[in-house]
C-alpha cells in the first residue's frame, strides 16, 4: 500500500511528455526553423541598431521559454515559437562572438562542442538518459532545452566555418551537411546505430544546413549566394513555418502517446 502511495505521488511530479514525437514534420519544421532563424537573425542586425537587435532577441527568446515552462504538456505553437526564438537568439549569440570578440569560427566551433558536451554529460550523469522521449519533469526539461542553444549556437559557428574560413560557398557547405544529417539515419536503419546518438547528432546537423541554404537564397552573388535578401528568405520561411505549425496544432500528428513503462527506443522517429 505504501508503495502504491509512493508510485503515484512519483507521477504526481510528472509532467505530460513536453516535446513532439519524431515525425517526418518534426525535421520538416526544424530545418525550416534553422533557416529561418539564421535569415531573421542576420536581417535584424543590419537593418536595426546591432546591439538593440540582440537585446531584441534575448527578449523573445527569455518569454518563448517562460511560455513553454508555464505549460505542464507539449503544445505545437508554443514549442515551435521557442524553437524559433532559440534559433534566432543563438545565431545572434554565435555571430556576436565572432564578430564582436573576434573569436574565429574554428574556435568558436570547438568552444560550443566543449559546451554541448558538458551539458550531454551532465544530463546523462543525472537522469541516465538522453532520450527527447523522456522530458517529462522540469529538470530534463531544463537540460534539454540547455542541449538545444548549444546545438544551434554550435551548428551556426560550424555552417560559417565551412562557408567562409574554409571557402566552401553555401551551397557546397548545403550539400555536405545534408550527407552529414542523413548518415546517422542510415546507421540506425542499416547498422542499429544508437537511435539517441543518431537523433543528436542529425539535430545538430539542422542547424548548418538550414543556415547553409538560407544564406545561399538569401546572400549576395558576389559571395557565392543568389542574391534573394534574408528580409525575403525570412518571411517565406516564415510563412511555411506558420502553415506546418498551424497544420500540427489542428492535427496534433506530432503528439507524444502517454503510457506508463514506455520504452524509448523509437528516438530517430518514423513518418
């Protein structure tokens, strides 16, 4: 009888499951929320005071994430639009270091890996796991959304080392970070690769290769892009984001299925 007492007042702690399930649309909007964020980001800084548009940024992304921790269940808009404010605020926080402090995007890169890493290990050391199955209460959710800056911070800085330092181009940086998001997807389909390495390291992967493609649309020919403007690149994206999001919400495709004792093996998603 105790035990049964102690068992409930265990899920009691519980929150529902505060992600989406991996779904063909989950990718589908993360890369368009990658691409989106890195036009959006690059917009506001030329075309508003530098220091003003990051301060704008901070702003956002500090109420997308009060938002998403106000809620005790994964809600479509409200994941998404701190996605969206995450991808926006890290890549202002990775140009800033560059830009700004001058640390060079080789050295940026390593910097946020050392970060990302420590928050893996650190996450593992405490909750043994890693699976985007298992955000259920407030510290994994504290960890998981750590994880995420990290990602897009990490993958901005490595999208403009591979385009500018070592002189790819966009579309070139595009294509190689494409082959890099699919391989851990056909480990795990081929070989049984660990379905938790192969989600992380695919969703690291989003961030350069959403940017990639962004600044190749969106960049001026004469540095290798198509000249469209990122004012252009980002409303468009914007608008699909809207529409895949608006789709979600009214769908809920994406929503996780609750039960007790859930294996987490299904990480790398299905369609």
């Amino acid at each position: 009888m105790n035990q049964s007492y102690s068992t409930t007042r265990n899920r009691g702690k519980r929150l529902l499951t505060k992600v989406p399930e991996i779904t063909i649309y989950f990718w589908s909007v993360k890369l368009l929320t990658t691409a989106m964020g890195e036009s959006t980001s690059d917009y506001l800084v030329n075309h508003i005071n530098p220091y003003v548009a990051v301060i704008l940024g901070f702003i956002g992304f500090v109420g997308a994430l009060i938002l998403q921790f106000a809620v005790r269940k994964y809600i479509a808009w409200i994941y998404w639009l701190l996605v969206v404010m995450v991808a926006i605020f890290g890549t202002m926080v990775a140009d800033v270091t560059h830009i700004v402090l001058g640390v060079p995007y080789y050295a940026s890169t390593i910097a946020f890996a050392i970060i990302l890493t420590v928050v893996f290990t650190t996450w593992y050391k405490v909750e043994r796991t890693l699976s985007i199955h298992s955000i259920n209460t407030r510290r994994r959710e504290v960890f998981y959304w750590a994880a995420v800056l990290a990602t897009f911070a990490m993958g901005t800085a490595t999208g403009d080392m591979t385009a500018t330092t070592l002189h790819l181009g966009y579309l070139a940086s595009g294509i190689l970070f494409i082959v890099l998001f699919l391989l851990p997807g056909l480990g795990y389909a081929l070989f049984r690769l660990n379905p938790i390495f192969a989600f992380w390291f695919s969703y690291v992967m989003t961030r350069p290769l959403g940017a990639s493609f962004a600044d190749w649309f969106g960049k001026p020919k004469s540095i290798t892009g198509l000249g469209y403007g990122d004012g252009i690149v980002a409303g468009v994206l914007t608008v699909l984001i809207v529409i895949f999001v608006g789709y979600l919400t009214i769908s809920r495709r994406d929503v996780q299925k609750e039960s007790e004792g859930r294996r987490y093996s299904g990480e790398f998603g299905r369609s």
